[in-house]
C-alpha cells in the first residue's frame, strides 16, 4: 500500500547524492527511539494480581498471586480506617472490617505497577473481578467495582476496551509489524485483505490462550515476533529493488501466519491475568475490539502521513519508505538478539 515503485530511483536520478542519503538516515532515525523502548511483555510483569476473600461476616483473606510484587509489610495501610489487620497466614494476608466492607470503601496499594487485578469472592456466592490501571505511584482499588451488583457489565467491557487499545498503541513490535505490512502492500483490497487475516488470526490465538486451549509459550512467542518483523523488512527492500515474492502477491498469507503469533503476544496481557470464568468472554470480546481499534487507529496514521508525502514527492516517498524499511530491520535483529539468552535460561 505504501510502496510508490517497484524499482530503485538511484539508477537514474542521483539517489545516492547526499540530500537522498540524508532522508533516508532521517526516516532511519525516526525509528531508532524505539530500539530504546520495551516491547510488550507477555509475562505481565507490570501488572499483579490479587484474591480478595470474604471468609466471614467482616473477615477477609488477601492473597497476592506474583512472587515479583512487593510486599504488604503493613496491611492496615491500604484498609479503610476501621479495619484492622491480623497476623498474616501462609501467603495471605488477613484483616477485619466492622462494619464490613461496602460499596464506599476501597483499598489503596502502595505499588508503582501498570495495574491490578483483583478478582473477589463474597460470602453471597457471588464473584467479580476487575482490572484497576496504577498512576505510577499507587493504585486505588474501589469496592464499588467489586461487591456483587455494584458492577455492570458496561463497566467491565470499557475497561476491558481500553485496555486493548492501550496493549496495541504501546506494544511497539506489533505496531512495527503492522508498520511493515503497509510499506509491503499496494492497492486498497489488498490492504483490506491483509489487515482482515492479521485479525482473525489474532483473535483465533488470543482466545485460545485466554480460555486456556493452548498455553502461552513466552520466550520462543517473543523471538519470532521479532523474526517477523524482520521478515517483513527482507520483504520490502527486496520489492523495491523489483524482486517480487509471493509474499507481495499474497500479503494476506503471511499476515494470518505471523498474526497467529501476534495473538500469543495479546494474550499475554489478557490471558494470565485470571479472570473469573463468567468474566472471560465479555472480557475477551472486548478486549479484542480495543486491539482492532487501536490498530485500525494506528493505520489511518500511517495512511495519512503516506497521502502527506507522497504528496511532496515520488522521490521523498520512496527515501522515507528505504529508510523505514532499513529501520524495521535494525530494530527487528536487535530485538531478536536481546531475546534470544530467554530460550536458554526458560
């Protein structure tokens, strides 16, 4: 879509002059923050989770699921004021609330995290979980988003939206990925096609691994993203110099392959985060439709800027698409190298 020619222009209109050079250097440069930048993790490290239990009347259990989250050394600091901690038992913590806990109380934890899941259990039977994004300093996790029919599933599904636009816009390798598919494609139906297979392979993965139908490989998922970014930026450079593959004849192909993927790598901030079962497919759905809006949000961008340039210019549209393309594959093979020590010590 984004490629204006198929054959190199420094064969006759002085590419190679250094006003080209620069541009091409300038498009390079433009990708480089990213080398610096964390690609999405699949291990939520930035995320923990916590169970909420109502034992008795007043009296609860707070389990903190991740070894890797730090410690509650004084667990009244994040109770309302009339609760009162207890001695904490194997791996959880215990306190009292007299009166119980309500709809107005919530619990504020000192932890610098992305978020929190909380997932509760009430003596009534009923259950709720809910996923509370941090501000950097602290996360405060509001009862209301808990107690049983304090909820709504309008609740639960836009943050579950936002969540998914949230994972796509900040997960730099897929937005890369789906960087190199555009320079790849050329026509309108062909970009419809493979953005189309990007998204049903996708969400075949992402709801495979969130409802527990196939596991979540980390490491190796981690190391083949990057290898399909670079696979992708083989692709273009060997387009514009005029090679054409069937990769270029069938881009869709190859966006359903790796999209497969690319699901492992959502599922990763949705599928280890332990939802309660009746929580899961709303959440999924929706979580899902957060990704496919941020992604579609991410290619009117790239569209955009595409229409801008090529305005000015076959010769600059082509400089900035060499130069991308030589980006995504820099970014691509480092990542892969800085990836690769996880093989062997997973």
């Amino acid at each position: 879509m984004l490629s204006s020619s198929m054959t190199d222009p420094a064969e006759g209109i002085g590419f190679a002059s250094p006003k080209w050079q620069g541009l091409r250097w300038l498009a390079l440069a433009l990708l480089l923050p990213a080398l610096q930048a964390a690609a999405h993790d699949i291990n939520i490290t930035g995320v923990a989770r916590v169970i909420l239990q109502e034992e008795t009347p007043g009296s609860y259990r707070l389990s903190v699921v991740d070894a890797q989250v730090p410690p509650l050394f004084n667990i009244e600091r994040i109770l309302p004021e009339r609760c009162t901690g207890l001695p904490p038992a194997a791996y959880a913590y215990l306190f009292t609330c007299e009166p119980a806990l309500s709809i107005d109380d919530s619990l504020d934890f000192p932890w610098g995290l992305s978020g929190v899941l909380v997932i509760a259990h009430w003596l009534e039977g009923d259950g709720a979980s809910a996923y509370i994004p941090g501000d950097g300093a602290g996360i405060e996790v509001p009862m209301s988003e808990l107690k049983a029919g304090a909820g709504s599933w309008t609740r639960l599904a836009g943050r579950y939206l936002i969540s998914g636009a949230e994972h796509i816009l900040f997960g730099i390798d897929h937005l890369l990925f789906v960087l190199g598919l555009l320079l790849l494609m050329r026509g309108f139906w062909k970009l419809v096609q493979t953005v189309t297979a990007f998204t049903i392979a996708h969400s075949i993965t992402l709801a495979c691994a969130v409802l527990g139908i196939f596991p979540v490989p980390g490491a190796p998922v981690e190391v083949l993203i990057a290898l399909s970014i670079a696979f992708l930026a083989r692709e273009i450079i060997m387009g514009q110099r005029g090679e054409l593959t069937l990769v270029h004849r069938r881009p869709w192909l190859v966006a359903f392959l790796f999209g497969l993927l690319h699901g492992f790598g959502f599922a990763g901030a949705l599928g280890e985060l332990g939802l309660s079962d009746t929580d899961i497919p709303l959440a999924l759905l929706f979580f899902n439709i957060g990704v496919e809006l941020g992604q579609v949000g991410f290619i009117c961008v790239l569209l955009g800027g595409w229409y801008a340039l090529n305005r000015l210019g076959r010769d600059l549209m082509f400089s900035v698409e060499r130069g991308l393309a030589y980006g995504l594959g820099a970014i691509a093979t480092y990542w892969f190298i800085e990836r690769l020590p996880a093989l062997v010590i997973a």
